[in-house]
C-alpha cells in the first residue's frame, strides 16, 4: 500500500504531486508515435473570484463552527474548486477556477452540519457538501445562480471512528475519513471495510456513501451500499438516523434513498458498515484468456456458481495489448489476448480453498494461469491510473474514463457500441480501452479509457465523445454509471434512466426535505 | 411439496379446507390440559355491506376490464376482504366483513392497471390491490372514507412468465403467479426463485415484492427483495420501469423505493428476479444445541464466514419443547434444548462440499448432529403452520404470530423484552416461542409464536399483547417488522422506526405519485 494521501490534492492535477511519476522517456517516444507530440502545460497563478458572501452571512457561520473553521482565502477555495474528471482538470488547467465556492465552512459534528444547513436554509446559500474531491462527474460543481452565494461544506473535521461492534461486525464511521484513515482505524481492531476504488488514497466514507461506490474488490467485499446498514443525514429541515436492522420490511428502504443521492437531499454525517477480519492472506495473479468474450463468460460461470475471488477484473483485448497503467509494456506480445486479474483475501484457509475451486473453473474454461506476477504487478499499481492521466495531458494527450454496467446477455452489445460511439466520435488514432472490474450473478459493469491526440478545444472534442458513449449506454438500455454516480454530467441520461415518474419522484424527496433548494443546486436532481 | 393452491382461500380460515386437518386426539387432551376447552366456532352465513358504488362508476370499469372482470357479488367481495393475521380471521370468524371491498376488478396487463389507476384518481375510489390475499399487518383493509368507494384490484388474471434470460439468469414474472405457479413456469425452465416464505402456496409475487416477503431458504437465495433487479409499476400519474443493470450508482435505487411500497404508491405489474438452476439435490437435517445462544452464535459464525446452508434456522428452548408445528409432540423429552434445521440444496457437488465445511464448524461450536428425519419432518411441515393455528382458534386458543430483526449483539436483548413483554401481557399459562429463520453477517430475525386461552374479547386481548411487544421491539432499537410489511398495524412503530423526516420522505413519494390518495389508502404512509 502507498503512503497515506496528502490532505490536499493539487488544484490542477490528481493526487500529492511528490508521488507523481513522469512518464520514462521509453514510453515517451511511444506516445509521441501513437499520438504526436504538443507540450500542454497548465496555466500556473490562476485564482478564483473573490468571495461574493456577504461579510454579515460569513458571520453566521463563524458563529456555528468557530471562526477559524470558516476559510475564505484564494488557495483553500481554489482546492475546492469541482472535481478530478479530465473536464475539471482540463479547466483547471486552463487557470479557471470560476466554480470555486465563495467560502469553505468545517464543521465537526452531525449537529454543526445540521446547524450550518439551516442556516444556509434560511440565508438561501448553495452548500456542497465536499469530502475527498475525487469526483470525476461534475458533483462539485453545484450552481450558484438564484442564490446568495456558495459555501463547500468540508468534511474534514469529521474523521472519528465513532463505534466498533465486533459482535455485529460493524463499525460507525464519520464522513470525512479518507480510504486509508478509515481502514487504519479499523486495522487497529483487526477489521477491514475491504473498500478500494482507485480513488481509495482520497475519496471519503461519506462520498462512498453518497455516490454507491465500488472498489476494486467487489467481488469479494460488495459495492459501498451493500455494506451500509445504517447512517445519520442532516438535512435543512431535519435530521435522519436510519437501520433498525441488516434488512427487514417496514417499508421501503430509506437507506436506499440516501445512498446515492450526492448531498442532494442532505449531508451524511455517519455511516454504519459491515466490516470484515482483516485478511491474513492477500494474493494476486493473472490468467490468460483467448478472447474478451471467453474471458467474460468465465466471469458469468463463477459469479453465478457463487464462487467469488475477492479481486475479479478482465482487460479486453485493446487493454490488455496497451496496458496503460504501466506504459513502459506499451507493444506488448502479438497476440497477448486478454489479461484477468483474481485476487483472493482471507484466512489462509479460505485462501487455499477459493483459489483452487476457482483455477479449476478458470482452467476447464479454457484460461491459461500466468502466476502472480501480473496480478502483484497490477496490484503495484492499482491507483495510480489518475497520475498517468496528469503526465500525458502535459503531453497533450486526451485520456479519459467512463464506465456503464448491464445485463450479462446486453455484454457484448453494450461493448461494441459503446466502443464504436467512442471511435467514431474521437476517430483515427484514439485509442479506446476497456475492463469489466465488477461482476454480478445477473451482469457486469464495463469501463472505458480512452486517448487520443487532443483538438484544438480538447474539452469540447471529449464533451462530444461523451454524449455518444452515453447515447449509446442509454440505446441499449444499460446505466448511465456503475460506480460514478450522476453528478451534473450525466443528468440527460439519468432523466432517461429512470423516467419521467422516477424524476419526479426524486424531486418531490428534494422539495420535501430541501424546500429552499440549497442543497448541491443542479447535481443528481434532473 | 403440497398440491397447488387453490385460486381462493376460505373468508375465515387459512388455505383451502381440503388440506386442512384436525388436531390429533391425542393433541387435543394436550392443548386442552395447557388452555381447558371452550369451543369458538365460526359464525356462518354472514354477508358484507351491499356495494356502495354507483352503477354509473362500475360502467367506467367495465369499458376498462370487461364487463365479466368487475365482480359485485357478496362471495367474490368476501374473498377480499382483509388478510390473514389472527384479528383478520376473529373478525372474520365473528361475521364481521364490513371492510369488503364494493367491487373486485381483475385487470389483465399494466396498461389496464394503469387505466384502472387513471380512473380511481378521476373519481377518487380507493384502489386495494390484491395478490395472494395473506398479509397479516392489516395491508388489505384500506380506509374508504372520503372515497366514492372501494375496489380491490385482483391480479388473478396476471400469471405470465413474461421473458426467461438464461444467460443473465433473470426471469420476468406477473404480480398475479402465486408462489407454486412461477415455480412451476420456472421449473420448465430447469429454473428456481428458491423463495419459500411460509405463505408460499397461496402468495404471490406482487405481494413478495410489496411488501419485501423473505422465505425460509433465504440463507441461500435471500430475500425476495434482494432477488429483484427490475420492476415496472403503474401509478395513478404515470408508469414507472426501472432496473437497467443488477446494481449502479445513477442516483438512490428507486427500485427500493417500490419494494415494500405495499400498494401505496403504485401497483407493481412485472418484476424482473435473478433465478438460479433447479436444485439436483435438496436435503435438510437437525442440529441439537444446548442453549439458544450457543445455536444463535453459530449461526452467525456461519454467517460471517460467509459459510452458508440454504436453509438455516434455530428454535429457542420454548419452541423446541413445544414444537407447535407438529402438536403430537408436545412434551417431548425433559430437556431438548434447541433445534437447528440446516437445509442444502443445489448440485450433488455444491451440496456434499458446503454441507461437510457447515457441519465442521457446528461440530466444532458444540452442535450434535441428529440426521435428516427432524429436517425432513420440518420440511414436510413447513407451510402447516397456519392450519394449525384455525384448528386452535376452533379450541379457544388464541394463536398469532409476530417477528423482528436486530443486530447480532442486540439479539440476546430483544429475544428477552419481547418475550417478556409478550409472557406479561397474556398472563399466566401463555406460550412464548422462538425461532431464528433469517439471519445475515450483521444480525438476525427473530420470530414469536404466542398461544393463551382465548379471553372473553380475544381481539383486546391480542392488540394488547401486540402493543407491548411493539413496544419493546422499537425499544430495543429493532425493526416492527423483518419479513410481514407494514400495512395498518405496523403503522406507530414504524413512524418511530423511520422518524419524522422519513415519514415526511415517504408522504411526498406518495402525494407526488397519488396525489388523490386513492391507492391503499390508510397503509404504510403514517
């Protein structure tokens, strides 16, 4: 595991510059080959506007949280300036920071954060609630308009481990732990929360919660919302402690409804988990498989065999031949088919026992085991796609994600138009990648990379690229996002998803508990 | 497994009477010794209310349905009204049907439930819908004032296998197939939904996805809800078809929201459930434990090493020695301690494998093994229950049943206040029993069977109880309910369970959707 994160990201790039690596010259040539080569530094000395909150509401605010827990300076706006897409970063680059909130408030507490949101309530201020900042679907970039200003609601403070039933399994964790914070509380009675997005080194609990995150271990441990069974929200207009129980039948499940609505219908202050022993035991390898779709089909066989690996993914042929986490196998063999990684955690014993039952399958299914050695390579490397992404728009190449998830019998279809909508859209040279990271009994996600050489106006050129990837998600009638959640990018979509009744549904949730609006303005709600 | 249900159950008894069976002689002196005698036999021959829809208003229905699919005769609006919980059935017993609906209309397809909703809002007529007819919350018995009238809306005529995805492995069912039925449209298939709540052969799977039903396989296939990756639904303002891929992050699932929505914010017309393949092998066997919580906490060592039979449940001492389900063995030996029934089912292979690892660990807690016979007599018995129980209320028992579900470490808690607030409200010579049938990593069901002599007001008798139960429930931090809804009985505690801001949550869903209030009106929204 790497060092613990900064508290910080860089405003323009991901991550602590310090453990960012530039790309070796081998793989500098090579991208200059497949793409050309432009120099595209960022703009450095930008700053955001100045503070447009009145000096009288900022007074209100000191009076809840203290006066040093209310920060107007440039440098702690810009930092809390939207998210981590390419979009973000490629206006971020270009020393815009015209998003940034008028003033960042940290309050420490379930009854401060409720405290402050009746007090934005009432002085119509906007509040986005912020945690890591990792967002890559615009979920900070709340609107402004209509109201007398905009306040980030840093969750900072808020990094206690507030309860440890070791009985249950559970633990309660408040919304500003980081990944590693977390799992280091839990470590200390043994436990794991098991919950790695690659994010991990920055995202928070309460962004896991608030989004449906999934971690690169899935498999093993479940998404975030399979492991949430209770949580306490602050809302402007009252507050919610939910989980009475791992599961029952008094009525729908509100959870659920929390779960995945992006500070929209409030702010979660604490977050009950299921959590597990820590693994005495953690490997990683690789197998080879002759296809995506051979490999795919062993997916299906063990998710619905209920014969899990803790780690599952599968590169498709493209990402298997570029491997652009590491870009010094750039080239690669001729035909290097396609790359699974299974990873296995937990006593040894479980350890021995999955893993054989598992290569058994893989083996008669026609998979070639290559040793750990891919597996602890991708495991090396497992978060660190965000600083790849940083040296090669330096270079100016365009590189950016998305991702989708359907049915298993929808897989192939929903892999080649999307694949096609990308190519079409960004044309001859790009490169489009893809993986399947997460599986279920019933289906799978899929998540796209893409790189091409950047147009003149890079973020109008990845804008277009998006609306036909998406287009094509919704045409076949898969997510608009397995893991990313829905943000203000993926609204028109989101709005087909669920329809015209689910809309107003959502809205009518929001109206109830938000009736001032305040609440991350423009995010999730279509 | 039983022969298949019989379209109607009996107005004042449990399933069809052909099946039902006396009490043994030899049962009978017992339940006499424990209770005396005093016979209550059911009022005959008594009719509900003349129907109080104007022929005008039946017409609007009968251009929707069909003339021969709107019912206004006093035996089909009998069947309809109310449920199936033992103050369901005194009343009933007792001649009173004064909540029967004014007309039943059987829809056939969404788009005329759809138009069934558009005309109860027009007119505003109060909407029950009804699928198995065996809720046990009070979910049947809506209120009609303020109406123009009532109607219940039969989904009898909805039991198609809509679409079968044998590689996603899903299947599309109609709310109207009772259990037995899409078991026997999926077995076709080579298929199973594997969900056998106790109800099973008269319920449906409307109901189980209304009201969030979990069977007694649910350590292997889980509850129903958890089965559910599509629903489409008809509300009076529109149609909702939610359930693009098994699980994402587009914003909160709102297919959680329609799950456990009983009816009250749309009627359910498809859903789309994962299945699995038919079993090859099914065997089920008894565990004896010394104590309760010796057999709780090896349920739950199962549980959070993810070791798990299909079936797996645990009788506490009271129901050990009891064993309502089989009264020929009442009394039994001087210390029986706790019966565990473990169920497998699947491939010869899957079966052999988790049985010897789940035996390893009972063995290794303190279990003894007792071999199949006492799971094979729980097995055949296993839907029995509620025959049972009209063959009692014919003695002057009074029966009933009541459940809940808390965390692991509050288990032994609960367990202690509900069955002392239930043992102090019925008095000397009532029967408290319990059983575990649920049970996850993070905690467990439990589930009370109550038996006293009927008092001169049996109803007063059982609502008493049932407060002081509820009460101690909601106390202890635990649900109102894990698997029987909400309906109009559960209301109280669950406006407690959830808190006002959830209430508010919920009557928002309901006013945007419903906004006559037309649909179920009384149950669940508190």
């Amino acid at each position: 595991m790497r060092p613990s994160p900064t508290a910080e990201m860089h405003p323009q790039r991901w991550g602590d510059p310090a453990a960012a690596t530039d790309l070796p010259e081998s793989a500098l040539g090579l991208v200059e080959l497949a793409f050309g080569r432009q120099d595209r530094p960022a703009t450095s000395g930008a700053t955001p506007p100045a503070s447009a909150l009145p000096a009288r509401l900022l007074e209100g605010l000191r009076e809840i949280v203290g006066p040093e827990h209310v920060l107007v300076d440039d440098a702690t706006r810009t930092l809390r300036t939207r998210g981590k897409s390419t979009p973000d970063l490629l206006r971020a680059r270009a020393g815009d920071f015209t998003d940034a909130p008028d003033a960042v408030v940290r309050p420490d507490g379930h009854v401060e954060v409720a405290d402050v949101l009746a007090w934005a309530h009432e002085h119509r201020v906007a509040v986005v609630p912020f945690g890591g900042g990792t967002c890559v679907t615009g979920g900070l970039a709340a609107r402004r308009d209509g109201f007398a200003g905009l306040v980030s609601l840093d969750l900072v403070r808020m990094k206690r481990l507030l309860a440890v039933d070791e009985v249950s399994m559970t633990a309660t964790l408040q919304p500003g732990l980081r990944g590693p914070e977390a799992e280091a509380l839990l470590a200390a009675h043994g436990l794991t929360l098991g919950h790695y997005p690659q994010s991990y080194l920055h995202a928070s609990i309460g962004g896991f919660a608030a989004t449906r995150s999934s971690g690169q271990s899935s498999a093993g441990y479940g998404r975030f919302d399979a492991m949430v069974v209770g949580l306490t929200a602050a809302t402007p207009t009252g507050s919610l402690d939910l989980g009475s129980s791992p599961a029952n039948a008094a009525g729908p499940d509100l959870r659920q409804l929390l779960l995945g609505s992006e500070g929209a219908f409030g702010v979660i202050t604490s977050v009950t988990v299921r959590v597990r022993r820590a693994p005495e035991v953690t490997t990683y390898e690789g197998w080879r498989w002759p296809s995506f779709d051979a490999g795919s089909d062993a997916m299906r066989t063990l998710a619905q065999a209920g014969l899990m690996p803790t780690v599952l993914r599968l590169s498709d042929e493209s990402e298997t031949a570029i491997n652009l986490a590491d870009p010094s196998s750039i080239g690669g063999a001729d035909d290097p088919g396609c790359l699974m990684i299974t990873g296995y955690e937990g006593t040894a014993e479980q350890v021995a026992v999955t893993r054989a039952a598992v290569s058994t399958v893989l083996e008669g299914l026609g998979g070639t085991g290559l040793g750990t050695e891919p597996g602890e390579k991708w495991s090396r490397g497992r978060f660190d796609a965000p600083y790849l992404r940083d040296a090669l728009l330096d270079q100016g190449v365009l590189v950016e994600t998305l991702e989708t998830a359907t049915f298993w019998s929808n897989r192939r279809r929903l892999h080649a138009e999307v694949r096609e909508a990308l190519q079409s859209s960004l044309g001859d040279g790009s490169l489009v990648l893809c993986h399947i990271s997460h599986v279920y009994e019933t289906g799978c996600s899929l998540y796209f990379t893409v790189a091409a050489r950047q147009a003149e106006d890079p973020l109008a050129q990845w804008q277009a690229a998006k609306v036909a990837a998406s287009d094509a998600m919704i045409a076949a009638g898969a997510t608009i996002t397995h893991h990313h959640a829905v943000g203000t990018d993926h609204k028109p979509w989101f709005a087909q998803e669920i329809g015209e009744v689910g809309v107003r549904m959502l809205r009518a949730v929001k109206a109830e508990v938000d009736p001032a609006g305040i609440l991350n303005p423009g995010v999730l709600i279509p």
